[in-house]
C-alpha cells in the first residue's frame, strides 16, 4: 500500500493532542445567577440547559468537544460568552452592570439570538419553545428595577 494515505490520518490523529485551555475564572459559588435570585425551578434549569454552559463557570463538555478541531471551535464560544456574560459572577457586580446584563438578556432572547443556533443544532435540549422563551425573558425583566425595561433608562 502507497504509504502515502497514512499522512492524513496520522495527522488528524496527532492534532488530538492539541488542546484549548479549559481552565476558567474560578467564581465563588455563593456568587452565581441562580444561587443569588433563587428563581423558579422551571427558570433553573433553562439556565442550566440553554446558557450556562457558555455564560457560567459551569460548562458540561460533551465527548465531541475534545476532538479537535472541533474543540477550539468550541472553547472560543465559551471563552466569548463567559467574557460578555459570567453569569457565575453575578452577585460580586454592580447594579448597573447587573440591570444592563439583564435587560441585554431579555433583547437577545426576544431576537432569538440567545442561545446560539449553532449550539441549539447539536443541543435539542436548549431549543426554546415560546413558553420557555417567554419565561426566561419574565425572569430577566424580573431583575431590572421597575421602568427599566424600557429605552433610555439604563443610566439612574
Ligand atoms: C454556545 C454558547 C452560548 C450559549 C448557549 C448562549 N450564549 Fe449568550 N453569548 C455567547 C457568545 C459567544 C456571545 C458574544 C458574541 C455575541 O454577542 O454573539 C454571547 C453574548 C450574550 C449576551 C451579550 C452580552 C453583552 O453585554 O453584550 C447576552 C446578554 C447573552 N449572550 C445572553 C445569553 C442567554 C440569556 C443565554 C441563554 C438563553 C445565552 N446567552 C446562551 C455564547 C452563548
């Protein structure tokens, strides 16, 4: 057999060794979205299913995110998320970044560009009905002082 055809699998076999850094920030439990606002355990776990593992400390990897390059791929999404909005780190911010995050939540879900569809193509779990949308978006409005949702007010 031509010895040729052995360099492509070869290849794709070494470059499993190659992978992204998972380590994150680590955030004190007590601090968490969930753990501070206490909601619904509806509310709970469509954090935990379609957000957290991009906007938490708390990511769930599944096999396929240690192949690489599938994994980078990956990595980037959750290191992204997590720099935008570690939802972890809720109880150490500030007012105004925490009503700010909220009302950012509740704009990207009426968009339907929270989850990310990518993520939502290989997680069916993290698909959101209307009712499920719905009530993630009455949860973040739920966390901005009255009047807030509406434009304009970000700054008191
Ligand atoms: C697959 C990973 C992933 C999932 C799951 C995900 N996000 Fe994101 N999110 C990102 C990335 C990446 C960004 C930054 C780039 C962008 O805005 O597209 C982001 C940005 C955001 C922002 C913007 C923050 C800012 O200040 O601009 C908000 C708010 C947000 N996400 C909320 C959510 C909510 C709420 C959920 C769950 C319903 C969710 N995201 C699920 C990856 C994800």
């Amino acid at each position: 057999m031509n010895k040729k055809w052995l360099i492509l699998p070869g290849l794709a076999l070494v470059a499993q060794a190659f992978q992204p850094d998972r380590s994150v920030q680590a955030n004190d439990p007590e601090h968490d979205l969930i753990t501070v606002t206490a909601p619904a355990a509806e509310v709970q776990d469509l954090l935990r299913n379609a957000c957290y593992d991009c906007h938490s400390d708390r990511t769930t990897y599944p096999w396929y995110s240690y192949i690489t390059p599938v994994n980078f791929w990956m990595q980037h999404h959750i290191d992204e998320g997590r720099a935008e909005f570690d939802m972890s780190s809720w109880g150490r911010r500030r007012d105004k970044w925490q009503r700010h995050k909220a009302k950012e939540s509740v704009e990207m879900l009426e968009e339907g560009k929270m989850p990310l569809p990518s993520y939502t193509w290989v997680h069916p779990q993290a698909r959101l009905s209307d009712a499920e949308r719905n009530a993630l978006m009455g949860f973040f409005k739920g966390l901005m002082p009255a009047g807030e949702s509406e434009e304009g007010k970000e700054e008191r």
